[in-house]
C-alpha cells in the first residue's frame, strides 16, 4: 500500500448539537475497502465533529494497519471542510479554544505516516462519508424518540 485516500466528514444537528463522523478508505483508483461511521454524543459543534473525524481515520488507520506500514504510507485526507483543511495547511489561525486541541492531535498524528496531504473537496464529492454521518444521526434521532 503506498498510498491511500481517506475522506472524511463530520456533523452537528443543530450545531452545537448530536454529532457524527463519517470515514471512508479507498485506494489510489478509488475503490472503497473500508467504510466506519461513530455517534459522539451530544453538544458537539460541525468544526469539531470534522476534526474528530480525522483524528479517527488516522488513528484507525494505525489500529488496522500498524504502524509500520503507516511509516510507508502516503495519506491523503480529502474533507470538504474548509476550516479544518486550510487549518491544517496554515492558511488559517486555530482560533477556537475547542478546536486548538483537536488541531494538535491531529498535527501530531500525521507524523506516524510516510506523509499526509490535505486536500479540499466540494461536498457533492464527499458523499458517502457525508451519508454516513447522516446515517447514523439520523438512526440516533429515530432512537432517541422510539415510544
């Protein structure tokens, strides 16, 4: 495995509010080989839901993998996120107290790999870890509400 392309996603209801995350790997032709989607709990905002998303896809990744073959592998994060991505690149300042933490885990995550780039992705090509984040919000809500 040389490189590997991992989108991710995360979300609020009502912001802050219920939250998800969506994680999708696939490989360098784009054919999926893992899917995960995780119910954080209550009173999570979206910025922080995208960064938790991140921080498991990389750990995951490690879980899965190890770590040996982390070192050897190129990632590469595609979010259509534009705060956590052009955070990660230093276009933007990590402002937020809640998100500053989230933004040095994963900073320090991605030196456990060969190397991590972060690409920014329209929504409409984020749609499967989109729906796994509704999925699964969705099912928490349908829950919560059973008679």
């Amino acid at each position: 495995m040389k490189k590997v392309i991992i989108y991710t996603d995360g979300g609020a209801k009502g912001n802050p509010g219920p939250g998800a995350i969506g994680v999708v790997f696939t490989n360098e032709k784009g054919e999926v080989f893992k899917k995960y989607s995780e119910y954080l709990g209550e009173n999570f905002t979206n910025n922080e839901a995208e960064y938790l998303a991140l921080i498991f896809a990389l750990k995951k990744f490690k879980q899965i993998f190890g770590k040996k073959l982390a070192k050897n592998t190129e990632i590469e994060i595609r979010s259509d996120s534009e705060l956590m991505i052009k955070q990660l690149k230093g276009e933007y300042k990590v402002l937020d107290p809640k998100i500053q933490p989230l933004f040095l885990e994963a900073w320090n995550l991605r030196l456990d790999f060969k190397k991590v780039n972060f690409k920014l992705i329209p929504r409409e090509k984020n749609k499967q870890a989109d729906g796994l984040v509704n999925e699964i919000l969705h099912s928490q809500n349908q829950r919560l509400f059973q008679p």
